[in-house]
C-alpha cells in the first residue's frame, strides 16, 4: 500500500508540467513551493528563465536566499527542470510592500534596495542567482 500523502505531490506535479507556462502557473508553483506565508511577502515574476523576486522586507530576502537551492528543486518538481535556473531576490525600499503575483498594479515599477550580486550557487538541482 502506498501512503496517499506520496501520491499527490507527484499527480498534482505531473498536472503542472504538462500545463501551458504562463504567469498564473508560475504564480500557484511559486505558492506551492514557498508557502502561504513567504508568498504573501513576495511578488514575483518569471523573466526568461530568471524568477525576479522581491520581499517585502530585508528578513524576508534573507529567508529566501538560505532557501534558494530547496525552493529551486520544488520549483523544477512544479514547472519542469530548467524553466527556473536563477532566482534574483531584492527586498523592498522600507515603506513600500510587495503586492501578491497577480493583484493589480504588481507589475508596475517598484522601488528596491541597491543590490549586490553573487555567482550562481553550486548545489542541488542546478545554480541560483542571489542579491542582498
């Protein structure tokens, strides 16, 4: 007997991939992925293969950067291996909020912290882009 708690991951995984690729997908995979509360802090979108992510705040770019490798690997379970090869995470200026991937005006312009890039991490399923 095989635990339905195996299961579904890998149907509900299956389901995704074969979805055409547009924002929605890459919004719900991104939720799926992260959790309700990190993606409530984010807004997000997919830039070739590059998903721009901006927290709401420093501790929540923090969060995300230590998470990066795991996030890509559910990522590559969601959307296929290689549709995400870099995630770019900013915070946000202080006083300003990330609005939810969707909601309207979350693909305006926003104002970001200066950031620093860093090569690409060696490590799980391939390599992420990281800014402080």
């Amino acid at each position: 007997m095989i635990p339905v708690q195996a299961i579904v991951p890998r149907a509900l995984a299956e389901v995704i991939r074969k979805a055409p690729l547009n924002s929605e997908k890459v919004a719900f995979a991104w939720r799926t992925a992260v959790g309700p509360a990190l993606a409530g802090a984010t807004e997000i979108a997919l830039d070739e293969h590059t998903l721009r992510v901006r927290a709401r705040d420093r501790v929540w770019q923090r969060e995300l950067e230590r998470s990066a490798a795991l996030i890509r690997t559910r990522l590559d379970d969601l959307l296929g291996a290689g549709v995400v090869r870099y995630i770019d995470v900013t915070a946000a200026a202080a006083g300003s909020r990330p609005r939810a991937a969707g909601s309207p005006g979350a693909t305006g312009p926003a104002a970001v912290e200066p950031a620093r890039k860093t090569p690409p991490s060696a490590g799980g399923s391939g390599s992420a882009r990281r800014r402080r």
